[in-house]
C-alpha cells in the first residue's frame, strides 16, 4: 500500500492488516472472525460424521458477509454452499466460487435462465419448473442438477411426500436434469421435545426409500445436526450454527464460536445532573448525579430499538446498560459502573471485552426475537471487518470492499 502525502488514507483501506480494534471510521463496526467460521465447520464436520457439509449462507451469510464465509467455510471443508435465492447464488459466483451452490428456497419460472447460466443447483417443485429448467440446460449443452423438497410438517415450500416422489420420478427423464438431492426440514428440531422431528425424519425417510436413486439427502440444519446428529444422512445443512450459535434449547455439544463482535466507542462522555433525561419521550430520568456516555450506534445499525431501557453494553469490561430510547443513529448507556470510563473507549454491543460477554442470543432475548434476527438485522452500514490470524484481511463498507490480499 502505497501513501502519499496529499491524498488522504481511506479509513477503510488503512484498517486492512492492522488488529481489529483500530477502525478508523464512524465508529460503529462489525468484526468478523473468519478463523471462527473456520473451526465452526470443522466441528460441525466433525458431529456429522460421513456426512458432507453444506453451508448455509444465505442472508448475507446470516450477516455476517457472504462471500468471506463462503470462502472460509469452504476452505474448512464445506463442499456445498446453501441460499434462498438466485441472487444469492450470483453474489457468490460472481466472486469466483465454483463450488456448488443450492437455493434452497422457491425460484420463479422466469429466474430458470438465470439458473442455468450460473449454474447454480435449484430446489425444483413443479413439472414445470423442471421442464423450462431442462430446456435451457440442452440449448447450453449442459447438465443441471437440481433438488426437490419434501414438505414433512414445516407446512413451507416442499411437495407432500406423494408428490415429491411423483415429481422426481418425472424429472428423472428429463434430459439435461439431474436429481441430485432430495431434502426436508425440521420444524421444531429446537425444542426439548423431538417427537415431532423425529415424525418428520421417519416421513422423510420413507419418501427416500422410494425414490433410492437420489444421492443425496439431507434434512438437518443446525438443531437437528447439534441434538440428532443422526438425522445428518449425506449432507448437514447448518447455518446459525455456522456462526457460533445453538438456536433455541438445542445443546452445544460442540464448541461454538460466535464470528460477530458488534463494535462502537464512547463519541462522548458527560455527567447528568439528578433529574435530567435522555433521548426521545424522556423515558429515562437520573434520579442522581451519573455519568453517561453516547454510543455512536442505533436501531438503523441493528440495534433493536426494543433494547430502550433494557439491553446492555460492555465498556472496559463492564457491564453498562442502555437509558433511554435507542435512536435510528445512537444510543446512551449509563456509566456509573465505569467511573473512569473516558471518550473514545471502545463499546462492544455484540461479543467479549475483558471477562464480559454479550451473546446474540442474549440481545435476542432481550429485544424479544432469536439470535437470527439480531444477526441479520445488522445493516449494510455497518462496516464489516473480517478478520483472519487476530488481523484485519478484507474490509467492506458502503462505498467499497478492499482486501490485503487478491481472493
Ligand atoms: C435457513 C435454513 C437452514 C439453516 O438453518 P439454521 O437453523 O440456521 O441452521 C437450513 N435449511 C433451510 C432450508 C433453511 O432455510
């Protein structure tokens, strides 16, 4: 990198191959570990047994940037990539992935080109679907594999098991298709109680009974894959699990570690008199002499505002809860647990400091939702810094994406 004296150093590029604190932009960022989603798959690989891996990376990878984490969990040992749309897939093809890549979601007849072209394996749930598909794939002199869904009880997207052996069978002869997976998924698998999964399972199974000539099947996702390993048949299918999270009781049998850290610094600190308020609706009053300091980060970072009041930070390893109303653009905590707590100290909204720890999952809790919401709900604002060996390698931010090495 070269420096010049008269152009300024763009924050974004001058981050690159520093350690992640050092952000040098609107101080609100996310830091990504890639080394994370790295030992993440490899445990998960490991609790699946035989089984292959597919990533699920949809929603920006839960977040957290799609394309790094496809990268790493690839190079982990992922050998699939999961999405819920075609765009989704074009992102990463567009990036230079060739490994394949499933859209495990309901792709629109007029999107089959767009398959085609990108090679990308779509979940096929209608004769029709199948037949453009096959069309497009001849008149390109290839072969398309694809996937159909079994709707065993999530009441979603899948045929009834009847219809998916139907359909198959018919896709089966067409030219230019192949069925390469058959797949299901499990509608309380994060529950103590897995009656129902296991209902699902034994239906998923007997639909692939009749239709053995499918390679591949696969129906867990990460709480089936954490508590029923078994249902891990050809291929697991996690996602949150991906990225260092049990979703709801599901047990963590192996460790976890959460990628994310969701990073801010005090922009200012100052003491309020009794009586005085913060923020909108003043719904936060001192009732004594305290100290508070201003968070540069809000509910339009992915800060749920439901955190008014109620969620909590972390500041030189303490414990400081959110007063007031969080803003579009900000927030307040209240320092009184810090008494040296000084401009410019870093804030962790999501993550470890010291010996504290704020889990997604316990932000989700608070603002009454789950950890996925949470994690998708940060924002394309946020910059993202990922992170590889406890240095920054990649940056993206809204007005570009630079890294310290060509991928
Ligand atoms: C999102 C999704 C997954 C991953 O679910 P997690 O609970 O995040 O592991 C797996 N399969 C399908 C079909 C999905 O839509």
């Amino acid at each position: 990198m070269s420096r010049s004296t008269t152009a300024p150093v763009e924050p974004s590029r001058a981050a690159l191959g520093r350690p992640p604190g050092d952000w040098g932009g609107r101080p609100v960022w996310a830091e990504i570990d890639l080394d994370a989603v790295a030992d993440n798959v490899r445990a998960l690989k490991r609790l699946a047994g035989p089984a292959r891996l597919l990533a699920v990376v949809k929603a920006n990878g839960y977040g957290h940037g799609a394309v790094p984490v496809s990268v790493a969990a690839l190079e982990a040992g992922a050998t699939h990539l999961g999405v819920i749309c075609v765009d989704e897939g074009v992102q990463l093809r567009a990036a230079g992935i060739e490994a394949p890549i499933v859209v495990l979601g309901h792709t629109p007849l007029r999107q089959a080109a767009e398959v085609v072209a990108q090679g990308l394996t779509p979940t096929v749930n209608s004769l029709r679907f199948g037949l453009a598909l096959a069309r497009l794939a001849s008149e390109n002199g290839r072969e398309l594999a694809v996937h159909v869904k079994v709707d065993t009880g999530m009441g979603r997207f899948g045929s009834t098991p009847d219809d998916c052996v139907r359909l198959a069978d018919s896709l089966r002869h067409l030219p230019s298709l192949r069925v390469e997976g058959i797949f299901t998924h499990f509608a309380s698998a994060d529950e103590m109680d897995k009656e129902f999964t296991r209902r699902q399972m034994d239906l998923f199974l007997s639909a692939c009974d009749r239709l053995p000539w499918i390679p591949i099947r696969h129906a867990a996702a990460s709480a089936a894959l954490l508590d029923l390993p078994e249902t891990a048949l050809d291929l697991a299918r996690p996602g949150i699990a991906i990225y260092g999270y049990a979703p709801g009781t599901a047990r963590d049998r192996v460790t976890l570690r959460p990628v994310m850290a969701l990073k801010s610094r005090l922009a200012r600190v100052r003491q309020l008199e009794a009586g005085e308020s913060v923020s909108y609706g003043r719904t936060w009053r001192a009732e004594r002499p305290t100290p508070v300091g201003l968070v540069m980060a809000g509910y339009a970072d992915g800060l749920p505002r439901s955190l008014s009041n109620r969620g909590a930070a972390l500041v030189r390893g303490s414990r400081v809860p959110i007063i007031g109303r969080v803003c579009m653009d900000q927030c307040i905590v209240d320092l009184t647990a810090v008494p040296d707590a000084a401009e410019d100290d870093e804030v962790v909204l999501i993550g470890a400091q010291g010996k504290g720890w704020i889990g997604a999952d316990e932000v989700g809790e608070l603002a009454g939702t789950i950890s996925y919401e949470i994690l998708t709900g940060v924002t394309a604002r946020v910059p993202r810094l990922f992170v590889r060996g406890g240095k920054v390698v990649r940056v993206q931010t809204l007005t570009g994406e630079f890294a310290s090495e060509p991928d």
